[in-house]
C-alpha cells in the first residue's frame, strides 16, 4: 500500500542577504532530495527554491514536498544550493511508515507550529500557520498541534484524545480528553485534529509533546511524541 510522506524544509533568509540586495533583487536555491528505504529503493524530488526580500520580514522560509512511497525504514536527504553564491547546505533525517491494518487505530506524525497572538483557540475558524521545522518556541508563544486518526469507518468513529507535555520524565503539563470531530468527506482518509497549548511560563529547555487517541468504541489507544525546545 502507498503512503504520503510530507517533508517539511526550512532555511534562514537572513544567509542570503547579499543575493537579496543584488541588483536581482532575490535568491534562487537548487533543492534536492531523496527518500531511501532499507529495500534500497529511492524516490527523489527536486525543484528551485525562490527568496525574496519579503521573506526576511517572516522568517523562516518554510517549504513542503510530497513523495508517495511504500510503507518501511526510510533516510530522508535535502540538500540545497545557491546559484549566486555556491553555498551548500544539507540534512537527513531517519524515519519510519508503518504498515496500518484496516482494523487499528493510527496516527499520524505531528506538525507543530507557534501563534503568538494570544487569541482564543477555535476548532472551526483557525487561520493557517507556518509549521516550525526546528521546533523551537519562545516562553510567550502557544503551540498549536495537528495530526491525522486513521480508523476504520471514521464517520462513525468515537475518539478521544489528549496532550501531555513533559520535561526529564515528568509531566509539566496534560490538557483534558477532546473528542475528535468526525464530520469529514467520506473521500478524506483521516480524521484531522489540532489543538494548542500556552508555554507561557515555562522555563527554557527541552520538553516532550505526547498525544494520545483512544477509540471509545474498541478501546484500541494509539499516540505520537515529538520533543521541542523553549528559549
């Protein structure tokens, strides 16, 4: 069975101020990557990554590329290079596409992302917002969390779920069991949910964000941790 994997990229705009104060006036990056899973089986992606000025008033430069591959061990590569310049860059990251059973509960990874309006959290009309690659937040920031249930017959589906954040094995925080809406298209593969978190208050370091679904109706529980840092 084919999956979607969805990598997120992101670059600091300040590095290429002299391109963008050229008489072009942007900076054009070469992107390539490649997705190697322990068959030895690659599936590649490559395309032109443009930076303008624009970017340096929100940085950073956050961009997605979508590759349909197998389920299986995968090391994700992306390197990039600036044609003015001949800077280069890398990363690699390890990861793993489970093969699901139609009759479990799944979820997906977790994208994160930092509002720091401060305004109230609303399941019905949230404004989009750039997902953090690096996962760093600030002590003044909100978290906003999003991930996918796969469960068979979602549209009857009873899910709850719930977060905890802990820090060196110990639980700072843990936000009260939601139930996962599930009023999606019948043509829509997973139940998506978000929800947010205030850091306000929290001392600088490194923490661990654990979700946790349960299907009402089976009992089956399926979770996903992603670590994050506060400065």
């Amino acid at each position: 069975t084919q999956k979607s994997l969805r990598n997120s990229m992101q670059i600091d705009p300040s590095l290429f101020g002299n391109e963008l104060e050229s008489e072009k006036h942007k900076a054009e990056l070469d992107v390539l990557g490649a997705a190697v899973d322990d068959r030895g089986i690659i599936s590649t992606f490559k395309h032109v990554l443009t930076i303008t000025p624009n970017s340096l008033s929100a940085p950073p430069v956050v961009w997605h590329q979508q590759l349909t591959v197998p389920h299986g061990l995968y090391q994700v590569r992306v390197a990039v290079r600036a044609r003015e310049s001949g800077w280069t860059g890398s990363a690699m990251q390890w990861l793993v596409i489970p093969d699901v059973p139609v009759d479990k509960l799944h979820m997906s990874s977790l994208f994160v992302a930092a509002r720091q309006d401060g305004g109230a959290k609303t399941q019905n009309s949230s404004s989009p917002l750039k997902v953090s690659v690096d996962r760093r937040f600030t002590d003044k920031s909100i978290l906003r969390f999003q991930t996918y249930i796969y469960t068979t017959a979602p549209q009857n589906a009873e899910i709850d779920i719930h977060a905890d954040v802990w820090r060196n094995e110990t639980r700072v925080l843990n936000t009260p069991a939601a139930r996962v809406p599930n009023n999606i298209s019948p043509k829509q593969p997973g139940l998506p949910y978000w929800s947010e978190i205030s850091l306000t208050g929290m001392a600088p370091g490194r923490y661990l964000l654990t979700v946790t679904a349960i299907d009402r109706k089976s009992t089956l529980t399926t979770s996903q941790q992603l670590p994050f840092t506060i400065e």
